[in-house]
C-alpha cells in the first residue's frame, strides 16, 4: 500500500493518525482519574520487527501479544497473586 484514502503517503497518514490518537488519550488521560493510558502499541513498534512481526511483517507475533498482556495484568491487576511475573521493559521482545 502506497497511498491512502486521503491521498497521503501511507506512511504519513498512518503516522499522523497514530499521534493525534496517542495525544487525545494522554488529554483524556490528565483530565480523567480513571483513565490511563497503557503503551502497548509502542511496545510492539519499538521492538525489533523481527521479533515483534510475525512472517507477514504486519500481524504481531503471539509472543508479543503475551508480552503485552501479561504486562497490562501486571500494570493493572492488584494483589500478589494476579501481579505474576512480567517484564518490566517496554521494547524487550520475547527470546525465540
């Protein structure tokens, strides 16, 4: 894909879009005190493709789907119990 429905270069307009949502979150977030934001889309982009994409390079691997979800529970959660370990990085991919 090249272009988008706008007419913009798919990456700009996937960029553009990417931002004004992450900075309508971070306002709701401020102004809301039950919301918060969770960064697991930029947990997935930060993190080597390789190890982040499956063979697509478009659907994120299930390990990093793990990843992701057992941080948010970790993140999230409270108790010791539901609070099992999760890695505490943002980025660190899952060793294949």
């Amino acid at each position: 894909m090249v272009r988008s429905f706008t007419g913009q270069d798919v990456l700009e307009a996937n960029s553009y879009s990417k931002s004004l949502l992450r900075v309508a979150a971070e306002m709701a977030r401020e102004r809301l005190a039950f919301v918060d934001y969770f960064p697991s889309y930029e947990s997935v982009t930060l993190t080597d493709r390789s190890r982040a994409y499956g063979p697509d390079r478009i659907h994120p691997t299930a390990e990093i789907v793990e990843l992701n979800v057992g941080r948010m529970l970790a993140a999230y959660r409270q108790g010791p119990a539901d609070c099992a370990a999760a890695p505490d990085r943002v980025g660190a991919a899952p060793k294949n």
